[in-house]
C-alpha cells in the first residue's frame, strides 16, 4: 500500500499525471470486483493560510457543471431525451444547451428513442407561424423555435423582419431551423443584411416542402443559395426576390429547371437580372405560372415577347420602371396572343407605353377586366378610348399621375362601357380641367358602381354635375381633397342616383354645406353605411340632425373638424343609430364637456370613438368616458 500512496499528502506518486493520460493507461477501466491496491486520495495538506477568493469559486462551481463535458458528449445525451417537453426544458438551461439541442436534426432524435415516444417527434404538417421583428430577430430566438416547435403543430411560415445591430439573426440562426423544422413551407426575410447562402442553402437542405421564398432587401444573398433551393425545394410555387444585387441570370436559370410549380414570380430592383434569367423563368413554367411582377430591371423587349407567347395561363401582371422595353416591346406582347387569360394589368413608368401600344393590347386580351395606369406620361385621352372600344371585359379602370387625360376622355371611357366598367379611379391627373361639357353626346352607363376622384384640382363642379347624370347607378363616391366641388356639383350626383349611395367620402371638400348633407341623408337614409365629412368647414348641427333622423344604418360617421357643437352630438344620441360602430370626432373644438353624457349613452355599442384635438373637451372627462366606456376604444 505505501508503495502506491503517498500519506504524507504531497502527491509524488501522481505528480504531473493528466486525466488524459490516466485514461490512456485504462485507470477506468478497471472491473468494480478488481481488488485494486489503490486507496482513495487523499486532500493534500497546505502549510500557508488557505485563502477562497470568489472568482475561484466561480470557476470551481463552474467546473463541477456539466458543461464541462465536451460538446460531443452534450451532443449524445442531448439527442436521447425522449419528448418535446424534455427537449425545451433542457433548452432553458443554457445557451450553450440551446444551440447543440439545435443542432441535432429532427431524424437523428427519432433514431434514438423508443418507438413509442418518437411518435411524437414525426414531421407534421406546419401549422405554427413565427415572425421575428426588429430586437426579437436573433439566432438564439431562432434556435428556441426550432427546438420547441417539434411535435406542436410543425413550424409552416417563418417571417424574419429587419435587423438586430447588436446581434442578428445570422446564418447560425438559419441552419439551425433548417435542421429541425422540415415542415417549412414560407420563408421571408425581409431587410435581414446578415444572412447569406450557407444559411439558406441549410435551410433549402432541411425544408425540401418549402413553397413560397421571399429575399427582400438581403443584400449578401447570391445566386448559390438559389442554386440549393433549386436542387431541394421543387415544390417552390412562389419566389419573390427584391433588392438583392448579387442575385442574377444564373440562379433564376436554376430555379426555372429545378422548380417547376412556380405559379407566382416577383422580381425587383436586382441589377444583375437581365432577359436570360427572365426569359427561362417565365418559359419554364407556362402551364402553372399566374401572376408576374417585374419592377426596375434591365430588360428588353425579348422578355415582354417571351411574357406575350409563354403567359397562357397568367391572371395578373404587373410591369414597373421598364426604361429598355419599348414601344414596340409591348405591342409584341400583346399580339403574340398568350394572355388571353390575362384578367389585371398594372403598368406604372413605362415609357414605352403609347396609344398605340395599349390599344393593342385592349385587342391582345380580352379577358381584361382591371387595367391601372401609374405615370404613363404618352396615354392620351385617344389611346384611352380607343382602348375601352377594343376591351370586351373592362370593368375596373384606375389612372394615376396621367396627366394627359383630361375630362374629355374619363366621360367617354364611363360612355362607351355603359354596360361593362363597374370602378374608375383618379389620383392626380393634373390634365383635368372644370369646363362645362355637352352631355348630351354621352351615353348613361348602367352599371358603373363606384368613382374615385382623389386630389385632381382641376375636377369641380361642372365635371361632376355631368357624371351625376351619366352615373345613375353609382353606389360608391370619393371625391377627396376637391374644394372646387360645391352643392350645385354634388347635388347632381345625390338627386339622381337611383341604385342608393352606401358610402360617401367627401374629405377636405371645402364648399360642401349643410344643404347637400341634409339632401343626402334624405334621400339615401336606408343605404347609407359610411359618411367621411372630415375638413368639411362648413357642415354644422343642422347636418348632423338630418343624419341622426334619417340614417338609421349608418355604420361609420367621419365630422372631424366640421363646425358642429354639444347639439349634434345630442342628435346623435337622441335618435336610434343601432349600427354606428365608429364615430371621429377629431379636431372638433367646438365640443365641450356637455356633450360627454350623451357621448356616454351613444358609446354603448361604439367600438372606437376619436376624440383628439377636441381642445374644449377636459382631459380629465376623456379619461372618465373611457373607464365608463369599457367595450370602446376611445382615442384622444
């Protein structure tokens, strides 16, 4: 025995011996009915004072850990746990814990335990939803839900949105969902700078059910992560790339060849996108692709072709800030006679759109029922008309910023498709001008359902004096920020539509008064369902008097900054308004304390009610009408 230790307690025999070594010689392998000569060691004895500062204890308590063991170790243990629960409880305990517990595929879990408990770690179908925004997008969050999700439901969308400074989601982050959640089938990471391929290119390795990609704003993303989407993800029905500057030609070739399903592609701001990668993507998938949205990329008339022959089965397309496809890009679009299906058309700074060119393709589909129009600065009036005489579907037409499209042209678009245009929409069209026309020529439309004037200076009075008479039908008005529109204009519209207006938006129309909104409520009380005379100056108590008795199924009511007092918000309430959900108030100053009574016998079946800028009402009533108004967002 003595020959084996060293009683003294100064260790000889054991002087300089690792734990590495000691394994080595198989110190542990010894059997337990080996009659080993070895004694237990002894604490060696100290001589000086023992002093314990607390960094050693720290480091000691930290030693006894098992995080002491190797990763490998972690790692084996760590894949046994049985369940769902186990596997989050143990995640909870260390960061460390948490990114090997990640790191452990879904399959490799199943191997190892019983056949009863792996039932619970099976793919499933995605049901969960994740997005991570801003501070909350980091790889740790990632790894907790790819550790917690198995089993409950399968993660299905995953949405990551901006980034963390201090420490984003990276591609550590994504492998680590690639790894254990195979249900994927949507993924969006929008303005997330940090990632790149290898974590997609895990990501496309672990989720081969993926569906729809979104790469928005990722500006370390290249073509090789899409050459792995493609070679794993052929399921892929949606791809939708934006501001990617090292995505090109190339990795949209291999989506095309390895993606099949594609029904929905949208693709923006990439520099390096040209007609090669274009062209393949849309030819590749002529029977399944649906919609197409191209903005801001450097092609030519070779893809406008390629779309016009290939899109036989596309219901939507959108075409933005095409400056190399021309005049004669879009007339071969149209005449190559494959959007026949084509139902929604969106064009906005093209410059090679012309009359010409889009009365061709009022010809080329004639399934078209919705055609919007965003800075066309060469669509006239005569390409407009010409348009709607070629167009069989037309229902909806929306022009923005065309300022060579006067009065002229939007009555005689309304004329010729008296039986088809359902909506027409204008937003800044500076070429419209108030001058007195001859209605007479015109033709009444009969189902024209709902228009939209919206900041167009030029639409007064006299424009909408005529469209009262030829809009009979109409259900739907917004003439928003006209001040030019008086009574005499909007009268028109009130005494002879017969369908029954539902909602009205008069916003910022200045020289409206009492007479029309009495005359409104009057005539249209048991249709009306939202009114919006916000900024109308000149509406007062006797307006809202009319409303209060005569629109009984009004839904919204919008007065803010209207000329009203305490009274009309007793009409309100005196009367029966069993539908108002919402009413803003908003800027009225002339409203005071008086008027919270009644605010509290109307707010009983209000939703939301704004008070703000309601300088005569006290802070301190606003604060009693909300504790009294439990059910009602009172915002003020």
């Amino acid at each position: 025995m003595p020959g084996f230790t060293n009683y003294r307690g100064d260790n000889e025999f054991f002087k300089g011996a690792s734990y590495a070594s000691l394994m080595g010689t198989g110190f542990s392998s010894f059997s337990p009915r080996l009659d080993a000569k070895y004694s237990p060691l002894k604490r060696s004895r100290l001589n000086a004072p023992f002093v314990f500062s607390a960094k050693e204890f720290v480091q000691k308590k930290m030693q006894t850990s098992i995080e002491v063991l190797p990763d490998e170790c972690l790692f084996e243990i760590l894949r046994r746990l049985p369940g769902r629960k186990e596997k989050s409880s143990c995640a909870l305990v260390s960061k460390k814990w948490l990114m090997l517990l990640s790191s452990i595929r879904s399959k490799e879990s199943i191997k190892v335990v019983s056949a009863e408990k792996a039932s619970e770690e099976v793919e499933d179908e995605g049901y969960l939803t994740r997005c991570l925004k801003g501070k909350k997008a980091t790889d740790n969050r990632l790894a907790a839900i790819a550790v917690g999700i198995a089993g409950a439901g399968g993660l299905g969308r995953l949405s990551i949105q901006g980034n963390n400074t201090i420490r984003g989601v990276s591609n550590v982050g994504l492998a680590a969902i690639g790894r254990r959640c195979p249900s994927l089938k949507v993924l969006s990471a929008w303005d997330v700078s940090t990632i790149g391929d290898q974590g997609l290119t895990d990501i496309a390795n672990g989720c081969h059910k993926l569906e729809k990609l979104e790469l928005i704003r990722c500006p370390l993303v290249s073509d090789r992560a899409l050459f792995a989407f493609a070679e794993n993800c052929h399921g892929l029905t949606s791809l939708t790339i934006e501001s990617c500057p090292r995505i090109g030609n190339d990795g949209l070739q291999a989506i095309a060849r390895g993606c099949p399903k594609l029904h929905t592609i949208n693709i923006k701001d990439c520099p390096l996108v040209g007609d090669q990668g274009i062209s393949t993507l849309v030819s590749s998938s002529p029977y399944t692709l649906v919609k197409i949205k191209l903005q801001n990329l450097n092609i030519t008339e070779i893809s406008a072709a390629i779309i016009g022959h290939y899109g036989i089965n596309v219901t939507e397309l959108a075409l933005t800030g095409l400056q190399c496809v021309s005049e004669r890009g879009f007339w071969v679009m149209a005449m190559a006679h494959g959007l026949q299906k084509l139902e929604s058309l969106a064009i906005s700074s093209c410059p090679g759109l012309t009359d010409r060119a889009l009365e061709k393709i009022g010809k080329g589909s004639p399934n078209l029922k919705n055609l919007s129009l965003h800075k066309c600065s060469l669509i006239s009036d005569n390409g407009l008309v010409a348009y709607t005489k070629c167009s069989l579907s037309i229902k909806s037409i929306q022009l923005h910023e065309c300022n060579e499209i006067s009065q002229n042209g939007v009555l005689a678009v309304i004329s010729n498709c008296g039986l088809k245009l359902r909506a027409v929409s204008l937003v800044k069209c500076m070429g419209i001008k108030d001058i007195v026309l001859e209605a007479h020529r015109l033709t009444p439309s009969k189902y024209l359902k709902s228009l939209s004037v919206r900041d167009c200076p030029g639409f007064g009075s006299n424009v909408l004096a005529v469209v009262g008479w030829l809009c009979p039908q109409l259900e739907e008005i917004d003439i928003c920020g006209l001040s030019g529109v008086t009574d005499a204009g909007f009268l028109s519209v009130v005494e002879n539509c017969q369908a029954g207006l539902m909602k009205v938006n008069l916003s910022g129309c200045t020289n409206i008064t009492d007479s029309s909104i009495t005359s409104l409520a009057r005539l249209h009380s048991g249709m009306l369902q939202y009114l919006n005379l916000g900024g109308c100056s000149k509406v007062t108590d006797e307006s809202l008097a009319a409303i209060a008795l005569h629109c009984y199924g009004l839904e919204e009511l919008d007065v803010s900054k209207c000329a009203i007092t305490d009274l009309a918000i007793a009409s309100l309430c005196c009367e029966r308004m069993p539908e108002l959900l919402n009413l803003y108030l908003s800027g009225c100053s002339q409203i005071t304390d008086k008027c919270i009574p009644f605010l509290v016998k109307l707010g009983e079946g209000l939703i939301s009610l704004n008070l703000r800028g309601c300088t005569s009402v006290s802070g301190r009533m606003v604060d009693w009408l909300a504790k009294k108004l439990c059910e009602c967002e009172v915002v003020a």
